[in-house]
C-alpha cells in the first residue's frame, strides 16, 4: 500500500510542476536555449527567362514575381544555441550565396557546423522578373509561389505549398502538409501530398493530383485531362472540362457538377457518389460501399455499379435516345430514368424485390416478377438494371 501512495505522489509531484512550467510559458523541449535572428538582403541582376533555385533545409520559401531586372534576396537567419553569444555566434557563421549552378541561378546557404541541441534555420523571401523559371525545396518549411510566367517547382518534406497566378506548367509536392493552387496555365499541372488536402481553383491545362490522407477539391478547371486520387478523403468536382477524367478515392465520398468531356471514371472503394450535370461519351460510375446518384446525364454509355447502396439515374433531355446503359447494385434499389424517346432492349432482374416500368416493354422470352426482358421501340439502345436484393423501377 506504501509504494502505491509512493507511486501516486510521485505522480501528482510531476503533474504539478509540469503545470506550474506551463503556466510560466517555458518550453520544456528548449530548456537553456538562447535565441538570434539576423537578417540579410541580397541581389544580383537576373535576365528574363532565366531559372532560380532556392533551397533551405530549415524554413520557409517565398518567390513572387515583380516588374523588376535583379533577383532581390531577403534571407530571415533563426539561430537556438545554448547561450545567446552561441547562438550570435551562429547566425554570423551562417553565409548566403547567389550563384550559378549549371543554367540556373542558385539561392542557398552555407551553414556551419552544429553541435548537439544547436539549430539554425533560414527562411527566403525572393522577388524575381515576372519571367522566370523557378525551383524550390524545403526540408521543413512552407512555399509560396506567384505572379510568375514560366514553370513552377515546389517540394517539402513538411509544410504547405501555395501556388497562385503563374502561367507555366507547375509541379507542387509536400510529405506533410496541404496544397492549394489558383489561377495556373500550363501544360500540365501537378500536385502530391503524402498527408494533406489539395485545392484547386481556375486550372488551365492536363491536371494530375494526388494526397494519401486528405481530400481533392477542384473548381473551374479545362484544358486536358484530370486525374484526381484520394487514399483517404473525400472528392469534389466542380465546373471541369477535359479530356478524359479519372477520380479514384479508397475511402470517401465523390462529389461532382457541371462535368463536361470525353469520358467520365469515378470509382469509391468506400463511399457515395453523386454527379450533377454531367456530358460525356462515356460515363462509368462505381463504389464498393455507398449510394450512386446521378442527375441530367447525357452519355451514349453508362455503367453505374455500386457493391451496396441504391443506385439512381436520371437522364438528361439531350441523352441520345439510343444509349447503352447498366446499372447494378449488390444491395439496393435502382431508379433509372430513361432518355426521352428510348428505343433498344430492356432487362430487369431481381433476386428479392419488385419490378415496375413506366415504359411500354414488349416481352420476349419467359415472364416472370423477377425478371423482366423485351424491348421497347425500334432502336439499338440497351438496358441493363440488376440488383441482388431490392427493387428496379424504370421511368
């Protein structure tokens, strides 16, 4: 009982004192750690057209474009030493370099040795002519890029990348942490995050996103094709134009409106999708585990398949009336809405569950309240509607 009550004041002791530090605003992981910041400005002339690399291994990047002939350099030098004369010490030691490296023009630092529980970190701040390509990387640290006319690189280990009005192709890339971009032309346009949600916004060109934990939004974006993966997170599309576009999430729900292109994939390994205004040749629509909603599709070929959830499609008034279209669920109901004027074969089938046609279906073959097969019209359309369990409606 006495190493009990030992253990439980011993306890309630750090418990206190850990408080009593917290409320002194001490940081415990800094004990005896000095602080020094220097700042140092640089420039040098720099032709339009030409190519930056800025690297830091601890800080953040900021390049912008401006109405000017030099790259102008502000570096911001954060020291933490022991003692305050260590950490001036370190700060001093530290020297920028703008210089050529290959065809570029290289921003960087020289960093002195570091003991144990030392740390230096250097943050950039660039202005640079409107024209110019550029090339950034950050160990730890957030980038941010804008108002430049040429192609666009960003990577960190750990932080956000923000990238606005540039007209050139840009590649943003970041372990830990989030990406937006807005206002970007170019050729193709692409974003990876290990751990964070990309948003996108007025996209000019072939777009390829990608994150592992997070989600994809997308507004306003033409001019190729789309490919958008999710490992974890949500989807959401709005106002796209494309080529072919390709949405694949494993565990989160698809969103998307006034989509307009040559083909349509959206696939959920876990999750609903719901499509609103779609155009497209073709349109394959599918989800291990969730509802599928589909609104004012016009698409010569469908498929809508759902592992388990309802599956409801309603056509648009300009769907030719000879699609071909199939529409499955495992378990749920389906609700199809034909095109105007639909002329082809017809299947219903159900294992448990009702049928009901508000279409005029001329039976072929043997009838019976499960399975419905005919045709209406005179045309070469096809649909295909089947579920294991639940009812089938066609209208």
């Amino acid at each position: 009982m006495k190493r009990k009550y030992d253990t439980g004041l011993a306890l309630s002791f750090c418990l206190c004192s850990l408080l009593i530090l917290g409320s002194c605003d001490i940081d415990i992981g800094e004990w005896s750690q000095a602080k020094h910041e220097r700042t140092v400005t640089q420039q040098t002339p720099l032709a339009p057209g030409s190519s930056v690399l800025v690297e830091t291994k601890a800080g953040s990047i900021t390049v912008a474009g401006a109405d000017v002939t030099d790259c102008n350099v502000t570096a911001t030098i954060s020291t933490r030493a022991p003692t305050e004369e260590e950490a001036r010490q370190m700060a001093e030691e530290v020297k920028i370099e703008l210089e050529p490296v290959g065809q570029k023009l290289a921003v960087r630092a020289q960093y002195p040795s570091l003991k144990r529980n030392r740390s230096v970190s250097i943050s950039f701040n660039v202005t640079v002519p409107n024209q110019t390509n550029v090339e950034c990387t950050s160990s730890y640290g957030s980038i941010e890029l804008t108002n430049l006319e040429g192609n666009a690189k960003a990577k960190t280990s750990s932080g956000s990348v923000d990238a606005q009005d540039i007209q050139g192709a840009a590649q943003l890339d970041t372990s830990y942490g989030s990406i937006s971009c807005k206002n970007i032309s170019g050729q193709k346009i692409a974003a990876k995050s290990s751990s964070g949600s990309i948003t996108a916004e007025k996209i000019r060109g072939s777009t390829e996103f990608h994150t592992s934990y997070g989600g994809v939004t997308c507004t306003d974006v033409s001019g190729g094709d789309v490919k958008l993966k999710a490992s974890s997170g949500k989807i959401a599309l709005s106002l796209v134009s494309f080529g072919d576009c390709t949405a694949h999430t494993s565990y989160g729900s698809i969103t998307a409106d006034e989509l307009k292109g040559k083909s349509i994939d959206l696939h959920s390994a876990s999750g609903s999708i719901r499509v609103t205004k779609a155009s497209a040749e073709t349109v394959d629509v599918s989800t291990s585990y969730g509802r599928i909603t589909c609104q004012q599709i016009s698409t010569a070929e469908l498929t809508a398949k759902s592992g388990s959830g309802d599956v409801q499609i309603t056509c648009s008034d300009s769907a030719p009336a000879e699609i071909t279209a199939e529409a499955v669920s495992s378990y749920g109901s389906i609700d199809f809405a034909a095109p105007a004027d639909f002329a082809g074969q017809v299947e219903l089938k159900t294992s448990y569950g009702s049928i009901k046609s508000d279409l005029p279906i001329t039976m072929t073959g043997e009838i019976t309240k499960k399975h419905v097969q005919g045709k209406i019209g005179e045309g070469k359309g096809k649909l295909h509607l089947q579920t294991s369990s639940g009812s089938i409606k066609l209208r």
